[in-house]
C-alpha cells in the first residue's frame, strides 16, 4: 500500500511540473497581450510597452518560466496584472466560495441523484421511476444559465425570498451565506443529480438481481437492508467513480452559476482572467486547479481502496 | 419521491415555463417616466449604497488606472483639481480657481483650496500636487503620461500655488486635469505603499477607501477629513461588479442593487415601467463607429505606409469608396433595430453636450444609397467591393455588425464578418491586421480627446493609419488657443474633412443609462459618464 501510494504520489508531482510548461506555454500562445488588454480603449504604445517591462513580459519565456517557477514554488504567484492584487490572496478569497458551492452543490446531487436513482430502481417501471427519469431527463437537459435566471426572476424578483446575488462568508452571517447559496448549489446540482441517478438506477438494477442480494433475501435479511446495506453498498463503487469525475464538472459548471449569482468565486475568477489575458492570475488558477484535479484523483484512488478491499489487496501487491 | 413533491416540482416548472414564454414580468405598476441627472430629493444621514458597475475596476492608482468603472470608484475617494459640472464645463474643485495662463501660452498657474487633508489625515498643499503630477508625468507605466506629455514641470511657487511649465501651449489642460491626470495622492500614502498605492488609496474625496474583494467589491467609506463632509449623507457605498446586463437589472429589481451603471437599452423600457425605480440618461460624450485601416502598416505609433494584401484594397486607397460606404449606412435604423432608439446617431467625434460643438460638427451626411453607388462609379471600383468588418463576438457587436452588412450591401458592398474575441481584436488591429473594426470611444470633457490621438497622423491611438497634414495642423492650432470660438470652428473643419476622407466612419453615440432605486435621491450623473454620490442618500 505505501509503495502504490509513493508512486502515485510521484507520478502527480511529475503531472504537475508538465501542468506547469503546459499552462505556461499555453497561455501565451493565446492572442492578445495583457497589457494591450489592460490599457483597453487607451492604447498609448509607450505606457503599454512599460506596462509589459514591468511584468517581465518583455523578457524571452524560458526566463519568465524559470521566474514564475522560481516564485510559484515559495508560494509566490505574482500579482494581478488588472488589479495590482496578489495573485494568492485573490485566489485564497474565491477558493472558499467554490468550494462551499461545490460542497453545497454536491450535497445537493447526492441527496437527488441517490434518492431517486434508488426508488426508480426500487419501484421499476411505476410512476415513481417514470417521475424520476423525467427529473433526471429535466436535470440533464435545462441549461444552468437558464435555470439561474428563472430561479432568480422567480425567488428573488417576484416572490423577494432569497437574494438574486452576492456572497457573505459563513463565518461572518451562516444564515445570509446559505440563503445566499442555495439557488447557486441547486443550480449547479440537478445537473450532476441527472447523473448521478442515471448511474445509481442502473448500478442498483444490476446488483438487485446479482447473487449476493438473492442470498441476502433467501436468509431473511428486511427489504431495507437488503436494498440499502447490500445492493446499494455495492452500487456505490460506480457512485463514487461517477461524483469523482463530477467534481471535475462541478468547477467548470462553477463559471457559469458564480457569473448568474455574481458570486466572487474560483470559476469567474478563471473565466475573467482568461478575458483580461491576466497571465499572473491565469497561470495561478491553472495551477491550483491542476493540483486540485491531481488531489482528488489520488483521493478517489484510495477511497476505492476503502469501500472496496479486494482493491487493497491487489494495490499492496504491487 | 413523494406524490406531493412531483405535483409542486411541476408547479414550479410550469410557472418557470410561463415566464420565460411571457419574456418579461409584467408588475402591473404605472409608469413613472424618464429621468435626468437632476433629484434634489432631501436625502437623510446614514445608510449604505449599493452600486452595480458593468465591470470590476482595475488598479485604484490614478497613475496606473485605464477603466471607465475605475473612474466611477474614483469619483468618491479622490477629487481632481478641476471637475465638471452637469453643463460639462470644466469647474475648480481642489484648485481655488481655474487656471491662470500666460500670454503665450506655456506657463499654468494654479491656485490651491486651503486647509483640505486627505484620507490619511495629511494636508494637501502645493508639494503634494507637484509629487502627483510629477508622478503622473514619470512614473513607468503612467497612463497619464501622454495626457501630460505637454508638461515640462510643475513648479511649487507657494503653498497654495503651483506653475506648470508647458512645452506647447495646451488648451485641453484643464480638461484633463478634470480627469484622474488632476488626482492628486497623499504623498505619505505614496511613499508608504509605492507601487502599490492602488491596494489601499489614499486622496482628498467624500468617502475613503475601506476594502476591496477581488471581482466581488470595492468598499468606501465616509471620510471624517472631508472638506464638505456635513454634505455627506451616506455611511458607506458598495460598488460591486456585475458584468452581465441582465443579471444587474435584476438586481435593481430584486432590491439586492440600488443603482445600476448601464443599464442596457433593451430593459430601458421596463425600467421606465416601474414605480420603484427611475432612470438617469445623460448625452454620452464618446462615439461608436468603425475604423477603417487605411494605412496601420506596421502597427500603431509606426509611419503609415501603404498596405499589403490581404488587408490591402480600394478602401484604404479611395476615399470615395470609404464615403460611399457611410452614406449606405442608416443611422437612425441602425439605432432603432439594435437598441431600440434609446441611443443617438452620430456623424462626428464631438459630442453635442461638449462645450465645443457647434453646428459644423453636428453635420450629418444623410443615408443615400443613390449617391454611394454614383461614388463607386466615380470610383472605378468593381461591385460588390468586398471588405471585411472585424466585430468584437459579443451580441451587441455581432448586431451592429449584421445590420452594417445588410445595410451596405444595398449601396454594392460585400461585407464579411469577422467576430474576433475583444482581446484578440485588439492585437489585431493594433498590429494594422484588418480592414475595418467595429470600435468606440468613451469620450473626453475636451474635444481634443476625442479627435487627436485618432486621427492625427502620431496620434497614440491612431489605429487607421490616417495621415493628413491638414488635419494634423488644424488639431493643433485647436490645442493651442484659449479661444473658444476659434477652437469650434477649427473643431468643426476636422469634422468636416474627416467625413471627407473617412478614416472612422462615426455610427451612433450611446447614452449614459443609469437605474436608481426611487429610495435613493441626488445620485447624478453627467455626460462624463461618471456616477456622483457625494450628496445622495436614501430620501426623508
């Protein structure tokens, strides 16, 4: 188990280093100059040229590279280019906010998408599955930016109950944060609750007629346990695998709910910082969420692991 | 899933269904008409506003700042020298008087207010304007640099008073000093923070600077050192950014907003339809129109020369062609279909609120299909003249740019659409890589900002490539007089011989639309574009 976990861990500190020369190199391969961008309608060439003197911009990009590498390893992402701000303290003030939505927004997928991926699986060819696809169907199909602004038009324009934007730390005032979060995590949950009841509905049905349920049957097992300790359990495999690459989704869907709800998090920050060619700012985005992707995958691996032993087993044997 | 909960699940989804279909929410409130910037409303003390910016600011460094939503922050925590009033004339604000000019033009005397302090509790006096404008004038990066590039320096006479001295003489000056260019910082603020003096700005203004979150929020708040602070009504205002038109209006709507910067004219309607909000609309004074590269070889800044394919073509050589072009577009149609008559068809770089207007610089080529056809005749050209319009991909630009193609097809063009992402655009034409470009101006109080760096032939932002010795000696001779009649009339001739010539082919100029919560009195608004909060509050 140790030697899977050291070389998975290498393999994702390797990941990252190339993460880093593709990020890099990336965006610079991208039109459009920082500076061009940030001098907007007033373009005086010479303020522009001292503009990308003064961010190094000027210089050849092996020694921006080795620069940017140099201060990204003692925790140094630079400063916005638009915003004069640090670069990490901007991305310490929106890391928060995604993740509570995401957090939120999981929560949300969970709770939909294992409920009635259970009874659709449950009560097959009833009402209640009919009912549930058509959520899922719903889920799969409505548009966030849709969803958010009907939600918005409805809850916070017509009947004032939840405000149509903005953020509140939790620490500062829990019950505005998740009146303020809750149109946001739902949002950007029926999405992935669509998924995730697609994939539990199909992973029950497989395991409702699998030998091991028809055994716990036979010995007398209640019908809740049968359905909830063991097809379910063993249902949550492809669960897991499935709010694992969701995770992934759930950033990208980020962009656009934190741009509906004008949210101050993680994915407006990139989809901004990718307008205003923030190279600073983008390459410091980039970089945490390469790590964030490289995290979670490791997390899942060893989640794997503990709801499933014979996984152990096999990754202490190599 | 209970049976309950798929009745209401449903419910809410018919009701969700029903307004999208309807498009709009119908409150069944009366009208309560448009508005203008005057509300002198008696306002009571304390309270916090909420503003809604069309985008987040950049740094709060008047050295360093370009934006025009920085502008608007900037009108609450750091006054200039000299301000403008709803007539947009050009008024003292920290100097006592405006300025005093020599007989021949090259020395600027300013007198200072007295006993004014700045956020930090410092005094401003003579010493601390000459470090602003000196570092205005030097500081690497100093988007005020070309604004000043006339100021040779800024000498302290006394306390009170301080001399420019002037390698040209400069008409606009006192224009530009109404601008971040007569920002004056503390100089302690600006020794102890340097470069980043923008991360906690210190100046003499209403409300002061309290905390920024990244494209969230900018917080200011009342500042006790404030020369008039008795005519401050507000505890705080919070200027939030909200880049998407749709979502601020509903956010003025919900009430989570009190004032939204603009506001887009396709919700103007609606807004004038509710008894709880109201709408300031001000003469903007910028432009929109499109550029046309007659000459950007090697890129702004560079001689223009002659261009090469594929950017070469009868619209960089034949002014008739270029004419012929604008006389096919219809101006008032253009308004009408893409923004719903809210804005005003322009023909010129100057705005009629400007000071310097006059009747030559409102003339308007009308729409005339017959003529643009006889010019490509006169021209030689074979039709269709094929051309491509580069667009920034945005709606609003890929509107404009589908009715401008629609239009000029009629007079015998062919248009090609080019919708380019807004930076990338930017490079691209920089760089002289295109035909014509969809682009406008936010405008200047001065005329001259908004012509000079366009079209004079070393113009900073001479994107064209236009070069015309006329041109360049009538802008200058405008710059150089005090003489406001002589100045419109020269104004007026550059107007004239640009539609001649047609490097810009002006279209339309926006209007200044701003949606205020009925709560809230004496927000104003000039043509400057800018939002003043300094006497608002909530009303009695």
């Amino acid at each position: 188990m140790n030697r899977y976990l050291a070389r998975r861990l290498v393999e994702s500190i390797i990941t990252l280093f190339l993460a880093t020369v593709v990020v890099f190199l990336g965006i610079r391969a991208l039109p459009g100059d920082p500076a061009r961008v940030l001098a907007g309608e007033e373009s005086d060439p010479q303020a522009i040229a001292e503009v990308r003197a003064s961010y190094g911009l000027d210089q050849p990009l092996p020694v921006q590279y080795v620069r940017y590498l140099g201060k990204a390893f003692t925790g140094d992402l630079g400063t916005s280019v638009r915003t004069g701000l640090p670069v990490t303290e901007i991305i310490a003030g929106a890391l928060p906010v995604t993740l509570e939505l995401a957090f939120l927004a999981m929560l949300v997928a969970i709770l939909i998408g294992l409920s009635t991926g259970v009874i659709a699986a449950v009560r097959r060819r009833g009402p209640l599955e009919w009912a549930s696809n058509s959520v899922a169907l719903l889920g799969l199909s409505i548009p966030n930016f849709w969803f958010g602004q009907m939600g918005i038009l409805l809850f916070a324009v017509l009947l004032g109950v939840l405000p149509a934007s903005g953020f509140v730390p939790f620490l500062d005032d829990p019950v505005e944060n998740l009146r303020r979060m809750i149109m946001p995590a739902v949002v950007l949950g029926s999405a992935i609750a669509a998924v995730i009841m697609r994939q539990t509905r199909s992973a029950m049905l497989e395991s409702l007629t699998a030998d091991f349920v028809r055994t716990a049957r036979a010995k007398g097992l209640p019908r809740h346990q049968v359905i909830l300790g063991h097809a379910l359990r063993n249902s949550l495999i492809v669960v897991t695998t499935v709010v694992g690459l969701q995770l992934g989704i759930l950033i990208s869907g980020a962009v656009v709910t934190e741009s509906i709800f004008v949210l101050p998090g993680f994915g407006r920050l990139t989809l901004d910082a990718v307008f205003t060619r923030d190279y600073p700012l983008m390459q410091g985005v980039v970089l945490i969420t390469a790590t964030a992707y490289i995290v979670l995958n490791l997390l899942v691996d060893l989640l794997y692991s503990v709801i499933d032993p014979r996984i152990r087993v096999g990754g202490a044997a190599l | 899933m209970t049976r309950s909960r798929v009745r209401g699940g449903a419910a809410v989804a018919a009701l969700l269904l029903a307004l999208t279909g309807c498009g709009k929410i119908d409150n069944q409130q009366q009208p309560s008409g448009g508005g203008n910037s005057a509300d002198n409303r008696a306002v009571k003390s304390g309270g916090t506003l909420r503003i809604a910016l069309d985008g987040e600011p950049d740094k709060l460094d008047p050295t360093l700042a370009r934006t025009l939503v920085g502008r608007n922050v900037f009108a609450a925590i750091c006054e200039k020298l000299y301000d403008v009033n709803e007539k947009l004339e050009v008024v003292p604000q920290l100097a006592a008087a405006m300025p005093e000019v020599s007989s021949d033009g090259k020395t600027v005397t300013i007198k200072l207010r007295t006993g004014l302090r700045f956020s930090d509790g410092t005094t401003l006096d003579a010493a601390a304007v000459k470090t602003s404008l000196d570092r205005h004038r030097t500081l690497d990066g100093s988007q005020r640099k070309s604004e000043l590039a006339n100021v040779k320096d800024v000498t302290v006479t006394d306390p009170a008073t301080v001399t420019l001295g002037l390698a040209q003489p400069f008409a606009p000056l006192a224009a530009v000093l109404a601008d971040r260019a007569g920002m004056i910082m503390s100089p302690a603020v600006l020794t102890a923070k340097g470069a980043d003096f923008g991360t906690a700005p210190s100046c003499v203004g209403p409300f002061k600077f309290a905390t920024r979150v990244a494209q969230d929020r900018i917080e200011v708040v009342k500042d006790p050192n404030y020369y008039d602070a008795a005519k401050v009504k507000l505890d705080k205002v919070i200027y939030r950014s909200i880049p998407d038109a749709n979502t601020r209006f509903n956010n003025l709507r919900s009430g989570d907003i009190d004032v939204v910067f603009n506001v887009s004219p396709i919700n103007v309607d609606e807004l004038k339809g509710m008894s709880n909000l109201r709408l300031i609309s001000t003469e903007s004074l910028g432009y929109q129109g499109i550029t046309v590269n007659i000459g950007n070889v090697a890129g702004v800044g560079k001689a223009p020369g002659t261009l090469a394919a594929p950017f070469a073509g009868p619209f960089a050589t034949e002014a008739k062609v270029r004419r012929a072009f604008m006389l096919t577009i219809d101006r008032d149609s253009l308004n009408r279909t893409v923004f719903r008559g809210q804005y005003a068809p322009a023909c010129g770089p100057v705005s009629p609120a400007s000071q310097l207007s006059s009747d030559a610089a409102q003339a308007c080529p009308k729409h005339d299909v017959a003529e643009a056809k006889k010019l490509l005749g006169e021209a030689g050209v074979q039709t269709p003249v094929k051309v491509s319009l580069t667009v920034v991909n945005d709606p609003d630009n890929r509107r404009i740019g589908e009715a401008v193609k629609s239009m000029a097809a009629e007079g015998g063009f062919d248009v090609q659409l080019e919708p380019t992402e807004f930076a990338s655009s930017l490079d691209l034409t920089d760089a002289g890589k295109y035909q014509l470009y969809r682009i406008g101006w936010s405008g200047r109080v001065d005329a001259d900002g908004n012509i000079t760096p366009f079209v004079q032939t070393k113009g900073s932002q001479n994107v064209a490539g236009y070069s015309d010795a006329e041109i360049d000696q009538w802008l200058n001779d405008a710059r150089s007089t005090q003489d406001l009649t002589k100045r419109k009339e020269l104004y007026g001739k550059v107007v004239g011989k640009l539609q001649q010539d047609a490097p810009l082919i002006y279209l339309y100029r926006q209007k200044n639309l701003t949606g205020v919560t009925s709560k809230a009195g004496q927000v104003k608004e000039f043509g400057d574009g800018i939002i003043r909060v300094t006497t608002a509050g909530f009303v009695e």
